[in-house]
DNA sequence: ACGCGACAGTACCGATCAGTACTACGACAG
DNA sequence: CTGTCGTAGTACTGATCGGTACTGTCGCGT
C-alpha cells in the first residue's frame, strides 16, 4: 500500500488522509472538494494526486483505515473485558460511549457507502467490515460458552447498526442503552434454551 | 401542500415527484441533477421549479411523501395479521419481502438523511418517520396483550433498521430472517417475564 | 555550495451543477 | 378568433467540481 515512502512523505500521506477521513464523516464524501481537503491539510493538490490517483481512491483507502483502526480497537477493548456474557456486552458499552459523542452521526462505513453507491470499491470494504465484526461478536459469543453463536452473531450486529442509524437520527443517544438491554435478552434466552439452537418460542 | 391545483398540474407535480424518488434513491441525492430529472420525468424545468421552489425542498417533498406513504402500507397490512405476536412480526414478514426485492439498497429515509446531512428539514422528516415506526411497532405490541411495549418497540426498530443497512451491504438479504427470529425471542421472552419489566438476567 | 525532489500555491481545463430566461406550442374560455 | 396559462424544450449564467500543469521555494544529502 505505502511503499518506499519517506517519514515525511508518509506524514503529508497521513495528514491528507486524516483530514479527508474528519471531512468526509462531517459532511459528506459529495459535499467535500478535494480542494477543501488539501487546503485544511495545509497539503497541495499535487500530494493529494502523488499518493492517490483519484478521489475515489482517497475514500476506498480512507475507509479501509478507519474500518481496520474500529476493528482493531474493538479487539482490543474487549479483551479486557472479563470473561463470560460481559464480554460480549462489553460490545456494546463500547458502542454507548462511542455514540454519545458530541458529533456524533453514524458509523462511516454506513455512511461511506450510502454516499458513493457506485463503486463498488466502496461496497466491498464495507462487505469485508461487517464480516470482521460478526466475526468479532461470534469470538466473544463462544468464548462465552453460548450456543448457536453464528446467529447470535448476527443477531448481535443488527442491534448495533440499528443503534448506530438511529441515534443518528433521533436528538437521544438512548438507543445505545436499547441495543444492550436487547442483546442482554437475547444471550439470556440462548444460555436458558442450552445446547438446542432450533428454538420452539415462535407463534 | 398541493393548494387550488388542477388535474393536470396535479399529474406533473406527481410524476416530477415519482421521478426524483425513483432517481434519488437508486443513485442518490447529489448523483441526480434536476435536469435528469425532469429529462426522465418528460417535463420541464419550468415545471419543476413552480411546484418546487428548489432541488432542496423537492427532496424535502418526495421524502415526506414517501414516510407517508410507508407508514400507512404498514398500518394497513398489519391490521390484517391475526391478533397476538403473530401481528407484531408481521411487520417482519413485510420488511423481509420488502427487503428480498431486487434494487432494494436500503431505506430511502435512512439513505436521504445521510445524503443531506446539513439539512435540518430532512433531518426533522426522518426523526417523524422514526417516531411513527416506534408508535406503531407499541400499538401492536400492546394489542398483543404484552408490558413494557415502549421499551420492546424500541428494541425491535434497532432490529429493523440494522436489517436494513446490513441487507443493503451484504450479498445475501438473510439480515431479515434473523432480525425477525431475534424478535421472536425478545417478544417470547417480555411474555415470560410477564409483568416485571425490570429483568435480572444481566451478567 | 550544489542539486534534486517533495513541497505549497495558483492558474487553468472541461464538465457539470442549480437556477433563470425565453422561445414556441397547445388547451381551453369568452 | 383571441387571450391567457401551463407546457416542453433549449440556451444561458455563475459557481464549483475533479484533475492537470506550472510556478517558485524549501529541506536535505553529498
């Protein structure tokens, strides 16, 4: 990806990419000029196209750091966390700080992808960031000691992009809060039912 | 609104307005010019800029339009599903459909507030939309005799977003199933806890 | 001291954007 | 027949877009 780059040209790199990545989020990969970017980087165009070749490249390596720098955090953070269902809720208290954020509006990939619908680029890092993060989830599920933790898994990731869109969108960040008390049930109901996944509660 | 319009103005404004949501949505907000539109819609813009004042407030229209038009096709179709839970994942049964559709990429709501995230307007339009879910979601789960009805309707509209997004990036559109099975267990387990909405099964 | 290359800054290009102005046509009323 | 109004179509404006070209300058190795 970076190769044969200087210290310093890996620090213009990195100061056009942080500022793409803060200005994208903000506002929008449409409604931020690669002119803007270069001129709050204190960077010139002529850097901004010696790194990448175009702006579509720019937002495809924008997100493809941020979605490793999320995943790698969440790895982290997590395994702090005592072992058991803890850990897996440690998810989501994780995820209840993130967004009470001031600024806060959505995860980036989410927001990535609804910006630049067309590339397809785009559409396979978030693909590839949303596998990472069940995978995550079904990690802690096992190590848990839970059952059917591939459907708890996805369970788990829909409350928390759920979460993510609607506090978002609504003036509270309760929705956090929501998703943990959800997935709290939802792990409760797993550990109650044992070793049988076919679950016989529907009707 | 629509005020001392004849039939055929009424006709153009409507097709102006089917056009751009159409448009919008497959492509999105700042990927569709107003001259598309109108070249699409066989109008001109003329037309387009005496039933909207402009490209801003057009959005503002179809998206209103569209919530509008949401919430009472799920009024309606889940007023037909037998009493109890069943009509609760009614809802569900609908999104699945909804969301198996081909050239489904996620809900219009959710995809405009990102796009026209400086917009106040559309912001306050989606916060409705969202409300009027939730209300909804409580009355059904309410008719099907459950407590704690605001703190489930909310969980399950986490559920229903998440499907949403995770369907609109993943190849597959399973997300539904699970968010209607992850609903299943949270309804199954308010029906155990009966009336004592403040569980102790965390940790 | 010298030279090379990355640098910031700016001017520029063709394309496209939202929005306005103006044409000519068609329907319908008096 | 005539006047009015909504219409489609087109040309236009000023601004901004992504991307290129070209300044001159600065930093660093030799």
């Amino acid at each position: 990806m970076t190769e044969t780059l200087s210290p310093s040209q890996q620090a213009t790199r990195a100061k056009i990419l942080d500022t793409a990545a803060r200005l994208f989020y903000e506002r929008g990969v449409h409604a931020v000029g690669v002119n803007e970017i270069v001129a709050e980087a204190k960077a010139s165009k002529l850097s901004l196209y010696r790194y990448f070749p175009s702006k579509e490249r720019l937002v495809a390596a924008m997100l493809t750091e941020h979605s490793d720098r999320i995943h790698d955090w969440l790895v982290r953070k997590t395994a702090d966390a005592p072992a058991g269902p803890e850990r897996v809720l440690s998810v989501f208290d994780l995820l209840i700080d993130w967004f009470a954020q001031p600024g806060y509006h959505g995860c980036t990939v989410v927001n990535t992808v609804t910006d630049t619908r067309a590339d397809p680029a785009i559409a396979a890092i978030a693909r590839r960031h949303l596998a990472r993060y069940r995978r995550l989830l079904e990690s802690r599920i096992q190590e848990a000691g839970l059952t059917d933790a591939p459907r708890l898994a996805r369970q788990l990731l829909l409350l928390i992009e759920g979460a993510s869109v609607v506090v978002s969108i609504e003036d509270t960040t309760d929705a956090g809060a929501d998703a943990r008390a959800a997935a709290d049930r939802l792990l409760a109901a797993a550990r109650r039912q044992g070793g049988h996944p076919t679950a016989r509660s529907s009707g």
